[in-house]
C-alpha cells in the first residue's frame, strides 16, 4: 500500500481525492497548507505528493521549493495541481523539481492515471520507459495486471494494464527490462512485443 499525500485548502477537493485514491488501495494523508504539508511529510513519510498551487500560509511553490532545497524526503514525486496553467507558472514549478503539473480540470479517470503512473514508476522505472518507446501505444497509464500464459516461447513476460486494457510486454529471453529501456527506439522493436488481451484472445498491438 502506497501513501499519498493531497495538500489543497478546499476541503471539498481534499475529500474528493481521498475518496478516490482509497478506493485504488492507497493510504491517504492530507494536509491544508505549506507548512502542514511540511509536518505530514515528516510523520508519514509519503511515496508521493499532489500538491495545490495556490494556498494560504505557505503556498504550492514555495512548499515544493523548500523540499527540494532541503532535500527532505528526496525521491518523492511531487504532482502540482491547480486551475492556473500560465506557462510560466509551469515552467517555474518544473525548475523548482516538480515531477508533473496538472489542471484541476483533468477528468478524474485520467487524473487517477497519472497518479498510479508516478507510483508505479517508482517500482518499475525501467519497464515504463521500455513502454515509452513503443510507438502503437500511447502511455496514459500503468498499473499492476493479470496475466495467466502466451504461446510466444522465448520471451518473458510483464503484465501491465495501459488505458484499463490489460496488457503483457514480452521481452526477449535474457533482455532484462533495465537492458530495454536502455535501448534506442529503433532496437526496442527486435526485442520487445506489447500484446492487448480481447475478449477471447491476445492480439499483439506492438510492434
């Protein structure tokens, strides 16, 4: 079980995105400002932070800065969010570390998404880049899947869910998901194959 901390002055927001996330299976934490945010981080220690931008005490940016700065709680992925998308702002979260910036507009599904690929990411940063590098499949989303058996032998097999369809990358006997994601686009298609599992059959979607 991950934990996810949410930092937003809207209490609506807070629960909202607690409620969903928990029923993903995450531990939730929340906190309404900057400096709340600061005394969560060091009781919970999250695997990741969605973070409002705009917030009374300490805001969004600040918050992230002095995280960065003093390196606390280093690798945590940090998820800004909020109803502003000027560019600059965006530009200067980035500088500041943020690991992605989202509109509070996003539909929730996709929303939900992009968290669980952070998290995911966090376990398996080598086979999200290999999925990168497969031109029929646009990567919105990774999660954990099923997968039972494939009649390809000589490849081993990942199971992930891609856009709620349940996928199985099959990597070539030997070739390690860190060697594939260390390869250039145009080796990955020798070594690597996406198949989407159909209602009665899998049908390979890569390459």
């Amino acid at each position: 079980m991950k934990t996810v901390l949410v930092v937003d002055d809207d209490k609506e927001i807070l629960e909202m995105v607690r409620v969903v996330l928990e029923e993903r299976g995450h531990n939730i934490a929340t906190a309404r400002d900057g400096k709340a945010c600061m005394r969560e981080i060091i009781v919970k220690k999250p695997d990741l932070i969605i973070m409002d931008l705009k917030m009374p005490n300490m805001d969004g940016l600040n918050a992230l800065d002095l995280i960065r700065v003093t390196q606390m709680n280093k690798q945590v992925p940090i998820l800004m969010w909020s109803g502003d998308s000027d560019p600059e702002v965006i530009a200067r979260a980035t500088r500041l570390g943020a690991d992605d910036f989202l509109s509070k507009s996003t539909p929730m599904p996709e929303f939900t998404k992009i968290v669980e690929l952070h998290l995911f990411s966090l376990e398996h940063p080598e086979l999200v880049e290999v999925l990168k590098k497969c031109p029929a499949q646009k990567l919105v989303g990774v999660l954990p899947g099923g997968f039972n058996s494939t009649d390809h032998p000589g490849w081993d097999a990942y199971p992930v869910t891609m856009r709620e369809h349940e996928l199985c990358v099959l990597l070539k006997e030997g070739m390690t998901a860190e060697k594939a994601a260390a390869l250039s686009y145009g080796e990955v298609a020798g070594q690597v194959k996406v198949l989407q599992k159909m209602p009665k059959r899998w049908r390979q979607a890569y390459p």
